[in-house]
C-alpha cells in the first residue's frame, strides 16, 4: 500500500481535528513527529506551504457549513480560528467572491 503524501497526511488530519480549529505549523510539524522545518522542506517539494493548505481545509469547511445553514456566520468565523468577523467575510470574498450572507442566500 503506498504511504499519503505529507499535503494529505495533514488535510486529513485537520479535516478529521477542525473542531479543535488549525494548528500551528509547528503544531502540525509536532503532531506529525517531524521538525518545523524538515516539513516545510516536504511540502515545498510538494509545491505547497502549509498556509495554503490550512486555507484551503478553512475554505472547505466555510463552504460546507454555509450550505448546511446550521449555524451563524460569527459561529463559523470562530470555528475556523478568525478572530474577527471580518476577517472571514474577507476570506470568504477571496475565495468565492461574495459576502457569507450573499454566499448563503445564492446557495
């Protein structure tokens, strides 16, 4: 059986663990039982960063909670680690190019 590339190892494990929000690289580095920079070393050979991973699991989880209409868009802000409301409704500008409320209303 052939072993989950480093980028999958840590999707996984922050899509199974996103109610404990993301962690740092060096949490992640940790969890993994590597060192901060040898897994920033394999992911650049995968040529991705761990930034760009954690937003793109931020940016999954966002979508699927706004689908699923379950819970207010401070919620979801909080639950995916922003501090501020704004914050999110910024990243969720970047990405889909509407506001939560508009993302949800379209949705």
């Amino acid at each position: 059986m052939e072993e989950k590339s480093v980028s999958e190892r840590i999707r996984t494990f922050l899509l199974a663990n996103a109610y404990l929000g993301i962690p740092s690289l060096d949490d992640m580095a940790a969890n993994l039982n590597s060192s901060t920079r040898n897994l920033q070393r394999k992911l650049q050979k995968e040529g991705l960063t761990y930034q760009q991973l954690a937003d793109s699991v931020r940016k999954s989880l966002a979508l699927h909670y706004l689908d699923s209409g379950k819970h207010p868009v401070k919620e979801i802000s909080y639950i995916l680690g922003y501090n501020e409301t704004s914050a999110f409704t910024r990243a969720l500008k970047r990405w889909t190019g509407t506001a939560p409320m508009d993302y949800r209303r379209r949705a």
